[in-house]
C-alpha cells in the first residue's frame, strides 16, 4: 500500500469487519480497499465533531472532523473519502476532502492524493 503497512484480510462478521483473529482492525487503520468514494455530506454534528457522508449507492459513512483535509463538513457538499475501520470494526471514511478546494497543482502525483 505504499505506506509501510502491511495489508489486511478482513471479512465481514455481523456487518462489521473483522480481521481473521476475530478482532477488529485498529482504530482508524485502512481495509486495503485503496478505491477512492465519493459522497454527499447528509448531517453535520458541529457540537460533536463529526457528520455523515452518503454515496450514490445509499450507504453511510462516519466521519470524524479530524479526518478532513483543508476543510470542514458543509450540509450538501460531494466530498471524496476512502474507507477506514472504527474502533468497533465498522467502515468510516478517512482522507476526506473537498474536490472543488483541490487545484491540480496540489495532488501528489506519486499516490495521486490531494496535498491539504
């Protein structure tokens, strides 16, 4: 993965994912699904410090205010994210951003991420 950190084989056990020891990967880790998602910011919790980002396909993701780049969590807004695991083995998204704050300038062409 380019990082220094050793793939991960994850199942899905009762909708968690869950590493062969029956554990759930560390807090935050990716899955190793490196596919980069797109979605819509659907609820904001300033108070709390996170909201929630819905794809295409329905699906909700957590994310944490920590885990946006150059940015915060506007209502409506399409961000792009990929997927890590909360401490209790469910997806989150991690690496967000707002692609209409990213100039061309500033992606990584080594990993093709954006700098924030």
């Amino acid at each position: 993965n380019g990082k220094g950190r050793p793939a991960m084989n994850l199942e899905v056990v009762d909708g968690r994912r869950m590493q062969q020891n029956g554990t759930a990967p560390p807090r935050g880790q990716a899955t190793g699904e490196g596919e980069e998602l797109s979605g819509k910011v659907h609820e904001v919790n300033a108070e709390k410090g996170h909201g929630f980002l819905k794809t295409d396909d329905g699906k909700s993701y957590f994310c944490h205010f920590r885990d946006v780049r150059g940015g915060t969590l506007i209502h409506g807004t399409t961000m792009k994210f990929r997927l890590g695991v909360t401490g209790d083995g469910r997806d989150k998204a991690i690496k967000v951003y707002d692609p209409a704050q990213v100039h061309f300038s500033a992606l990584n062409q080594s990993q093709g991420e954006p700098i924030c």
